[in-house]
C-alpha cells in the first residue's frame, strides 16, 4: 500500500521508553503529556520524558515502597508520589528551594485514595474511595492548605486537563456520573448525570467500566465518550459510541451516536476535532466527523464513518539491538 492509503500516521517524534518489567514500573501523566519510568522504586533511577522534552528529566528516589502514582505538577515545580492507599510525599524541584520531604494523608476517615491530579502548579486533588480533596500546595512552607472537600463514594474517577474536569464514577452500577470543575482555586460541582447501559442490568455489581469512558474536547465543547458494545435497539448489530454534551451551565445531554457496524475490542482517540476509533481485530481504524449531518430522530443525530476503515500507517524506529521497535511494541507510546 501506497502512503495515499493511509490517513493515519504517529507522529514523527514517539516517546521512546523502557518497557515495564518486574523491575521498572511504567506510568503516564495526561496532564503534562508525560511518561515516568522508575526502576527498582526510583532508588536506582526515575527518567520523565514527554512529546517535546528535547532533555528528559532524571532523579534517584529513595525507595519506600511500591509506586503507585507519580506526576509533576504543571511547569515540573513540585512532584508528587503515592506510594499508600492513605498519604502523597511530595517534593520541590524549585531551584534554590527545600529539597526534603513534605507529605499530606487524606483527611476523610477510613478512605483510600484512588489517585490524584494536578489542576496548576500549586493545585491538586486527592481522588479517594470516599469523595475528592482540593488542596493548596505550599512549597515553601513545604506543606498543603485543604481549600474544599466533598464527600461520595467513588468507583473510579477521569480528569480531562484540557478543561479541568474530573469525572466521578458513583453509585452500585457505576452510570451515574458526578464531575467537577477547577478553576483559580476553586471547585464546582457540575450537575450529575446517568449513563444508559446496553440492557437492564443481571446484577447489582459494578457495570460501567472507565475503559469505556473517555473525555474529550471536540469543537471547543467537552464531551463525554462511551464505548457501548451492544445497541440498545434490537434491530442494530455492532457497537457505537455515544457523545454526551457536558457544559458548563445547565444538564449533560446524549447529542451524537457514532455507529461502529462491528464488534470486538475498541480504543478511542479524538484528533482535530475527529473522533478515532480503532479496531483490534482487523487492527484498522475510523473516523467520525460529528459536524457533519447525520440521520436526526429528535433527539440524537446517528453518524457513519466518513472513510472507510484504514489502518495506521506503519512507522518502525531503527535501534540498537536485534530488532528494531514498531508501532505495535509495548514500549512505543
């Protein structure tokens, strides 16, 4: 195939990392775009790349224990580590600033923390089992102001930077969904809103997963993607994504219906306001245009593929060593 095949392509500067193994722990930081590498718990190295660091970013840690999260603040000032399910150690990397330890546990009884997000440089949330804590962070005096908590129990949690958004998985199902807004030290609790599931669920066990979820700025609104793997309508066959509208003010609304005419296993990307979605099997992709008209039935409008299924063109990175890393190894991102 011709490169007038493909309209799919990675981009020509992938970060390129040690792929995760019984001795170095892989993680990824939606915020700043960044890929943490730590080995042996960061006491034999940490390396932190992203899409334009020219320089990575290298430091030893001693180890304390398994990670379980690890982020840089934005502008790479502060770094946070969990290593528990009660406390997050922090640390400056300001210059001429305390280099020890500061550490902050969660002020709700009996809760777990899930993670946490940095919403600014001196900004972050703890995301618990129990609700979600805002704190100041004051490197200087090296420790946290609470600014606001909420209590709710938690399934599991999404944060979109580009809109400071956190999404809250609640309820025995999972399909109510709770977000919040960040903002200059504040938080606002966004109207809450349920997610319909394929059918009536068999059970009362959690339904919803969060790799069906995902959140995406797509012609400067903020919506919420679910991957839903059966229609809820007899007469359709295949999975489809369904777009919920999440404004600032006012209601979330179902708005779009993407129609995959297929089955199996799915990932989403959105790329200059298209919606992406891969296919594992047949491993080709489709895009979706929700600009343009689709079949309106009043309340969604329903929309097909623009192209037809494609796959990514091939990219391969020449490295030192037996073979060299294509774009379907476990250490390409």
């Amino acid at each position: 195939m011709g490169e007038e095949d493909y309209y799919l392509e990675l981009c020509e500067r992938p970060v390129h990392f040690e792929k995760a193994n019984p001795v170095n722990c892989v993680f990824f930081d939606e915020a700043n775009k960044q890929v943490f590498a730590v080995r042996s718990g960061g006491a034999t190295g940490v390396v932190v790349k992203g899409p334009d660091d020219r320089n990575p970013i290298s430091f030893r840690m001693e180890d304390k224990g398994e990670v379980k999260c690890i982020k840089f603040s934005l502008e790479n000032k502060i770094l946070a580590v969990q290593r528990t399910s009660k406390t997050v150690e922090f640390s400056n990397f300001i210059p001429d600033s305390s280099q020890l330890e500061y550490t902050q546990e969660c002020k709700t009884k009996n809760a777990n923390i899930l993670g946490f997000c940095w919403t600014s440089s001196t900004e972050i949330v703890f995301i618990t089992d129990q609700g979600i804590e805002f704190y100041q962070v004051l490197p200087e005096k090296r420790n946290l102001k609470l600014l606001k908590s909420q209590n709710i129990n938690v399934n599991w949690y999404m944060y979109c930077p580009e809109s400071a958004v956190i999404l809250l998985s609640t309820t025995v199902l999972g399909n109510v969904l709770q977000p919040f807004y960040f903002r200059a030290g504040t938080m606002s609790k966004l109207p809450k809103f349920e997610i319909e599931l394929p059918a009536a669920p068999k059970s009362t066990k959690l339904n919803l997963s969060e790799r069906d979820i995902a959140m995406a700025t797509i012609y400067g609104q903020l919506y919420v993607l679910f991957l839903r793997h059966h229609s809820r309508t007899s007469n359709s066959t295949g999975a489809e994504v369904v777009l919920y509208h999440l404004p600032r003010e006012g209601a979330c609304k179902k708005t779009h219906i993407l129609k995959l005419s297929r089955t199996g296993k799915f990932a989403l990307n959105v790329v200059d306001n298209l919606v992406v979605v891969h296919h594992q099997d047949t491993e080709t992709s489709v895009i979706f245009d929700i600009k343009l008209r689709g079949e309106f039935d009043g309340t969604v409008t329903f929309h097909h593929p623009v192209l037809p299924a494609r796959s990514i063109q091939p990219y391969q990175i020449p490295v030192a060593g037996p073979a060299p890393v294509t774009s379907q190894s476990p250490n390409f991102l």
